[in-house]
C-alpha cells in the first residue's frame, strides 16, 4: 500500500487536503512511462515516498508566507504552481532515494525490495537519473526559470553531499563540523528548499522566505541526525528499511564521531577495530557499543537544539495553522521512531 500525505498531516490545517490530493494526483500522472519495463519500475518506486514531508512543506511554507494568513481565516487559495513545485521537489527526493539505496547496498525500503536488489544496480541508477530529469523537465516547463535554476542548483549539492560522505567512508577521524557540512548538502539542502521554494511563490518579502528557509535548514539536518540515531538504535520493522547501513558502509555519523572524540582510548580502538573488521557479526556489536553511551544521547540533544532554532526562526510569521503545523512537524522530527 502506497503512503500518502496524510501520514504527516494530522492534524492538518483545515483546507489543506484538497492540495494534498492534488499534489498526489499531480505526481501519478507525471510519473508514467511508453515502456512498459520502466512503466513497471516507476509503479514499483512510487511506495518508497513515504511520508511526503518534502512537498507538504512546500504547502505550508506558502501559507504560512501568506500576510494575511491567520488562524481565525479560511486558507487563501494557493496556486498551481506551489502544486507542480510540490510534486518537482518529492520527485527529487525520490530519485535519492533509490541511488542512496545503491550506494548502502540496501535491501528494503518502505518494506519493499529496492530497486538495486530487485534488478541491480545499473537499472536503479538509471532510473534515479530519470526521476531527477523528469523533475527538472517538470519545474522548468511549469514553474518557471527561477525555480528551475534553484531545484537544478539543489540537486547539485546533495550530489556534492553524497559524494562528500562517499569520499570520507573509513575516515576515523573525521569532523563534527564536516559531517554537519555533508548532512546539510544530502539531505538539509532539498528540505531547505522547499521552503524557500513555497514561500517564494506567495511572496517577494526577503525576512519572510529567508525565515522560512531558516527553518527548512534546521529541520532539515535535524532530520538527519535523527535518521543517523535510527540507523544505529532504531529497529528495522519499525523504519521499513535496512539498518546498520552506515556501520557498514564505513560512513561516520554524529554519535560514532562523538564517541571517537570523547571515548577511553581503549574504547575508541575498540570501536575503530569493529569498524574495519571483516566479521559478519560486526554491525550489532558496534550497535551494543553505541547505545549505551552518551554519544547518542549527545547527537539528540545536537538535533534539538536545531529544532528549537527552527521554532524560533518562523516566530516573525503571523499566527495561523500554518505556522503551527510547521512548529508541529518540526516537533515531531526529534520524536519519530521510523
């Protein structure tokens, strides 16, 4: 079964379902194929969308923009273009999903078979390629240059993030401030962007966008962090996808970078050799090193400081469900389990 917006809009702000819809609508239609054997693989990815954060964000960021947004007035109307842009940025989100699931040598996703382990790697490269140009084609024929020029700009830094994190694999010692660096481009980035992008089309007030772009950033690497945390604690019936893929991969995340900086040094080589050992059971005695320490606890901590920011960022909106169905996903971004 397909997941919808709905699974991140309860409650909602009232009005919003219709543009929900349309949005899923929207992206139904473009996603579609003459062949059949890509046709296939399009209805196969369209599962792995998950909880639409991405284009509800576009959503809210242009009602929460909207001055004369209140919480005692009907939504205005939003426009077709907050519609495509929605559908344009969960295209992209999509298309890292399946190449990030070729990169990790991951299994599952969504509790489904990923495209990689179904058909190989070549096939889902190619078919991230697609979802990215069709994305592109999509904002660039519908929504105008300048929001082609920064969806294109966008997809260009999370590449250059995952390239980042790709370049680091083994490095023991890298930085907490080049890891940040790296989680902003792969995943802040596109997150950011869709706040920029939907208040962007409701206004021209620079404090307003760059608030709720403020915002995006935030949330989004908090998003991250929390994501990390759950690849080393989480259980993976309850996040749908392969875990102990970083431990894996020899990708560092912010509690393995705490917990080299700070460990007894007979801990940090203890960890440093479960790392680059070949032992099949390696992954779960990193996890039963980790979740007892302080280091996760300290990367939560990171990831709500960051929402608190957030929170504060959007606090020069006016008040409207909107803006408290911002401060309600942001919330909810340091709480979830999957």
């Amino acid at each position: 079964m397909v997941s919808t917006a709905t699974d991140v809009m309860a409650p909602a702000p009232a009005g919003l379902a219709p543009y929900l819809a349309a949005v899923e609508e929207l992206f139904r239609a473009e996603l579609r194929s003459a062949l059949p054997q890509v046709q296939q693989l399009l209805v196969h990815v369209e599962r792995f969308r998950g909880k639409m954060l991405r284009p509800t964000l576009v959503l809210l960021a242009g009602l929460a923009a909207q001055p004369e947004a209140a919480a005692d007035r009907p939504i205005p109307p939003l426009g077709e273009t907050h519609l495509v842009l929605a559908t344009v940025v969960e295209m992209v989100h999509l298309a890292t999903l399946v190449h990030d699931d070729v990169l990790d040598q991951a299994e599952i996703r969504r509790r489904g078979a990923t495209v990689n382990h179904l058909h190989g790697n070549e096939i889902a490269v190619l078919l991230g390629d697609w979802l990215i140009s069709h994305a592109y084609y999509l904002c660039s024929s519908r929504a105008g240059a300048a929001a082609a020029r920064l969806i294109g700009q966008t997809t260009n830094i999370v590449c250059e993030g995952e390239l980042a994190q790709n370049f680091n694999r083994g490095n023991w010692s890298l930085r907490e401030s080049d890891y940040f660096d790296i989680i902003y481009r792969k995943t802040g980035s596109l997150i950011e962007t869709a706040c920029r992008i939907g208040a962007a089309q409701t206004t021209s007030d620079r404090s307003t966008i760059e608030a709720l772009a403020r915002y995006g950033r935030q949330v989004g690497v908090a998003f991250q962090i929390i994501d990390d945390v759950l690849d080393l604690t989480g259980q993976a019936k309850a996040m749908g996808k392969s875990l102990g893929t970083d431990i894996d991969r020899g990708k560092l995340t912010l509690p393995l970078i705490h917990f080299l900086a700070t460990a007894a040094p007979t801990h940090r080589e203890l960890l440093i050799g479960l790392l680059e050992s070949p032992e099949a059971d390696r992954v779960e005695r990193v996890r039963q090193l980790l979740i007892p320490s302080v280091s996760v606890a300290y990367a939560r901590r990171r990831a709500e400081i960051l929402i608190a920011q957030a929170l504060a960022a959007i606090d020069i909106l006016p008040a409207s469900d909107a803006r408290e169905r911002l401060r309600y996903l942001a919330r909810m971004v340091i709480t979830r389990q999957g």
